[in-house]
C-alpha cells in the first residue's frame, strides 16, 4: 500500500516537472509579448518559390521584410502551395532567429495553413532571418528571409 503510495506520488511528481518545463520553454522568447497586445499583423505567403508578400511578390535582397523598431509584430506565415503542385503535399515549419534567440511557428500544410510567430522588433538596424526549418521541396527558397527594422 504505502510502496504504491509512493509510486503513484513519484509518477505525479516526475509528470509536474515535465508538464512546467514544457510550458517554460516556449515561454523564454514569449514572455515579453504574451501581456502585450499586438501593433502590427504581417502575412508572410510560403511556398516553393520562397518568402511571399501579401502581393504574392517573392522577398529578395531588393524586396526586404521590413518591421518597425520596438513593435509588437505578428508574422503569420501562410501555406501558399498551388493545389496542381507537388508541393500541396508537402509541410513548412518557420523559424526566425535573432538577437533573443530561435522562435519557431508551427507546422504549416493544406489542412492547417497558418502559423504565426509574435515577437518584439528590437532597435532600429538589428536584423532577423526566417527559415524553413522541414525538408521540403524548394527548400533552397527557404533558407534565407531577411528582416531589417526600420
Ligand atoms: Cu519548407
């Protein structure tokens, strides 16, 4: 009886310590945004081709993602594959790195097709780059999204 007590108090007790880190760890970069409310909403199109605008206009070292210093921004990041493509199949999963940090969406395909990631824009001049983080087709388009604040 007691030894059954113990076992059960152990599992509960080894459940709590993994249920609090797993909360704990996507709140690292979280913490500072989860109070705020957001200032800007940004729709990011991804698909084979790469990084899209909202015009549907692929993001280069000429058409740069630009995000206003010290907002509060939400990049959603949308499944952008054409029906007719091999890609429809296929999954995006996006990071942006930065100065705090590696934030990551969630996985994006036909059945869920967006994912955002919410962060604090730092100063003016500090720059970020989104990835896909998935083996995917076009994947060399998605290694490179470069984010200047302005
Ligand atoms: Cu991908």
């Amino acid at each position: 009886m007691t030894t059954t007590r113990r076992m059960k108090s152990l599992v509960l007790a080894t459940a709590l310590t993994f249920a609090t880190t797993l909360v704990q760890i996507p709140m690292v970069w979280a913490s500072p945004t989860t109070a705020q409310s957001v200032d800007m909403d940004i729709t990011v199109k991804v698909n084979q081709k790469g990084f899209l605008d909202q015009k549907g206009k692929v993001f280069t070292k000429k058409n740069i993602l630009q995000l206003p210093k010290g907002k509060v921004v939400r990049i959603n990041f949308v499944f952008d594959e054409s029906l007719t493509s091999l890609a429809y199949g296929d999954t995006h999963q996006v990071a942006i790195t930065g100065e705090n940090g590696t934030q990551e969406s969630g996985k994006i395909w036909a059945w869920e097709q967006q994912s955002s990631i919410t962060f604090q824009v730092g100063e003016e001049g500090t720059k970020y780059r989104a990835y896909c983080i998935l083996a995917c087709i076009g994947m060399e388009n998605l290694n490179n999204l470069v984010i200047h604040v302005v």
